[in-house]
C-alpha cells in the first residue's frame, strides 16, 4: 500500500517535540535523520544524539487528510510546525529494497563477504554468508572492513584460537574460523548479537563449539592467539587490562572502532603489553594491529 511521509526541517532542539507531536496526529512510524552531512561518530554510552539541522519525518497511512493531520500536530506541538512538505511514498517490497543495498565485498586475498541471498561472485573463494539481522558487522563500514582485510593478509590460519570481543554479527569470528582458525570465544553485551552470531555461524556450516558466544559476565577466562575486538576508543581503552589478559604472549592484536584522533590514546593503554604495528586507516577510521610481547 502507498503511504504518505509529512517531512518537517528543524533543530536538536525540537526535534524530539516535533517526533512527539507527530506521533500524537497518527504516525505510524517516525524518522530522525541528518539534514546537514553532521556525522555523530562516537556517542556516550546511553547517550542518543541529534543533529543541529534535523529532519523529522513522521509515516500516515495514504488516505488521511493532510490538512486535518497537519492541524493535529500543530496543537500537539502547541504552536506552528517549522518549514515542512508532505510526500507519496510509492509502494515497494520493502524487503526487497532493504537487501538491494548489500552487495559482495572482497577483502582481500580470497576472502569475501556475501550476502546470504546473492550467488557468491567465486565458488572457490573463502566466501562468508552473512545476514546482519539486528547486530552490527556487515562489512560495509570501514572498521569491520579494515578487520576483515588484516585476517585474509595474516591467514591461512593452522588451528589458532581467537576472542571476538564485541562479536556483533560474528562476522570476524566467522571469518577466522573459514581462514583455518581452530577455535573463536565471542562476546558482546547485546543478547541480540549472541543470536545473529549463532545465525551466521550456522550459514556457514560452524559448529557452534568452534564459536560459543557469552554475555562479558559469562565469558571464560582463557589465552587466545588472536585478540579481535571491533568496539568503540574509550571502551578499548577502559578494557586493556582484560584483552591483554585474554591474549597470549606472542599473540596477536586486532582493535578497530577508532577514529584517527583517537589512535594514540588506545595505544597508550596497551603499550606496556604490546607493540603497535604501523596504523591502517580508511575516511576516519584507523585499525590498530599489535604482538604482545613475551613474558
């Protein structure tokens, strides 16, 4: 069915009264988009941020009266609603369209990343069937990507082991494991993300012994060959003393999630354990790979 979109241009200020008085003449759904190219790269934790130039865009069902409508949210919202315009939505399987945005992505050597519905590009490539579902990882963002990319230059893998800190989609766990790795310990503290991991590791045919997932409370205290964990600078930094000591002398560091201006600051709190090799950037973002030193 069509539906039709009332777009309303304002501030952080009044988005959230405007969201409200949307809501209040018959949204189905509103939407709270960037109007102005201003990325929020790293909010605090518990924090949802908004943009200085905000475009709130409440959903009506197609055969409301816009004028009636319109009126609603203007005594909602106790006076005048700021620059707005209604819109038809054509209708769409939206679905559909949601899964045209994926494509294959190589990351290097023979590895890819597809789509669960899309015909891998080479059947004989190391080929990751993934389906994000609700968690993050997809392979798209620099970070993940950046990840990924380090994992096919350092394999083929011969039976390491390695901790997925902050596991998301799994897709880094999964990646290791069709590498050669032998054996992921995947955590996050989203429950949703423990579940899309078990989905994508049985997309690929991984027994979910080689990548049991745990809330960080539950995970077991063990020493991997492989540190990976694709987070956000400060909780890497706050976390050092654990990753460290679920990494092995002479293992390996992989932390991504980090903006450029942020890199010197998550090394600093890994120094005293590791040596940094030379930073990998993409845009913003920077990936950081590190040795740990023998005791």
């Amino acid at each position: 069915m069509p539906w039709l979109q009332l777009h309303v241009n304002t501030d952080r200020t009044h988005a959230e009264s405007i969201e409200d008085a949307l809501l209040a003449a018959g949204a189905v759904s509103v939407t709270l988009e960037d109007r102005a190219d201003q990325p929020i790269l790293e909010p605090a934790l518990g924090e949802t941020p908004l943009w200085d130039n905000t475009l709130v865009t409440g959903l009506f069902d197609a055969d409301i009266d816009t004028a009636a409508t319109s009126q609603v949210a203007v005594v909602a919202l106790g006076g005048e609603l700021p620059p707005h315009r209604w819109e038809l939505l054509e209708d769409k399987d939206w679905e559909r369209e949601w899964m045209k945005s994926y494509q294959p992505i190589h990351c290097g050597h023979d590895l890819w990343i597809c789509p669960s519905w899309i015909d891998t590009p080479d059947p004989d490539a190391t080929n990751l069937m993934l389906d994000p579902g609700l968690a993050f990882g997809t392979g798209t963002h620099p970070t993940t990507f950046m990840c990924l990319q380090w994992l096919a230059e350092q394999g083929p893998y011969h039976g390491e082991t390695f901790v997925d800190y902050g596991c998301g989609s799994g897709i880094l766990g999964i990646a290791a494991l069709l590498l050669g790795g032998a054996h992921v310990t995947g955590t996050d503290i989203d429950p949703q993300a423990l579940l899309a991991t078990h989905d994508n590791a049985d997309r690929n045919q991984i027994a979910r012994d080689r990548f049991p997932v745990y809330l960080p409370a539950q995970c077991p205290e063990l020493q991997a060959d492989v540190m990976l964990a694709n987070i956000l600078a400060g909780p890497l930094a706050d976390l050092a003393p654990n990753l460290n000591a679920l990494t092995r002398p002479g293992g390996k560091l992989c932390l991504s999630g980090i903006l450029a201006t942020q890199a010197e600051t998550v090394m600093d709190a890994y120094r005293r354990w590791f040596d940094f090799d030379p930073i990998r950037q993409q845009e913003e973002w920077v990936c950081l790979t590190a040795v740990k030193r023998q005791a």
